[in-house]
C-alpha cells in the first residue's frame, strides 16, 4: 500500500513541476515587467492551467499526509531507545573486547591473496 502511494505521490510531483513550468509568466515576481496598474487590477481569471495546478498541488498534500500516517503506523510502538537497549552496553572495560592487530595488517606473502600491485 505504502509503494503505490509513494509511486502516485511522485507522478503527482513530477506533474505538478511540468505543469508550473508550462505556465505563462505573470512577471513582477522578481519585481521586473508585469506593471501594477491598467486593467490588471484585481485578480486574473482562474484558466484551466492553474485548476489543474491547485488539483496537483492539493492531491501532492493528500499523498504527504497519507504517507506521514502509513509511515507513522508502521513504526507504532518501536523507539530508537528500544533498539539501544537491545543490546547490554559494557559494565567494565574488561568487558569491552580488545581487537586483534594482526587481523587489521594486509596478508602476507604466504598466503593464497591477490597479488599488491607494485611500482614499477
């Protein structure tokens, strides 16, 4: 359940993206072109184009908070304290083990390992 809206919330945000790109510039965002006074006063027309963004827009929101509930009833109950515990942490460091050295150096001559490679 959690893969398909997951997929559906990621096809929504790649829609949502396309169709803010296709979207014909008001100008003034930034403060360059668009003037602020003349006809345009007011609120323009809702066009098709921005209905389907607000539809995107509010589907993507649908999916993040259906996402956030199914991710939040999967992990009910577990803390990340429980998975610390889990395991005693040492009382003493005699109970801490010691590694071995030798283990850590590359292998030896002797030993059926690849070859290191050499300057030549």
């Amino acid at each position: 359940m959690e893969n398909v809206v997951l997929i559906i919330h990621l096809i929504l945000a790649l829609g949502l993206i396309g169709v803010v790109l296709l979207q014909r510039s008001e100008g003034g965002g930034l403060g360059i072109g668009g003037g602020g006074g003349g006809a345009n006063s007011g609120r323009p027309p809702a066009t098709p184009m921005s209905k389907v963004t607000w539809l995107l827009g509010a589907a993507f929101v649908v999916t993040s908070i259906t996402l956030t509930i199914l991710s939040a009833q999967k992990s009910a109950g577990v803390s990340v304290l429980d998975r610390l515990t889990d395991s005693p942490p040492p009382q003493s460091q005699s109970d801490v083990p010691t590694p071995d050295l030798n283990n850590l150096l590359p292998p030896s001559e002797g030993d059926n390992a690849p070859l290191v490679p050499t300057l030549d």
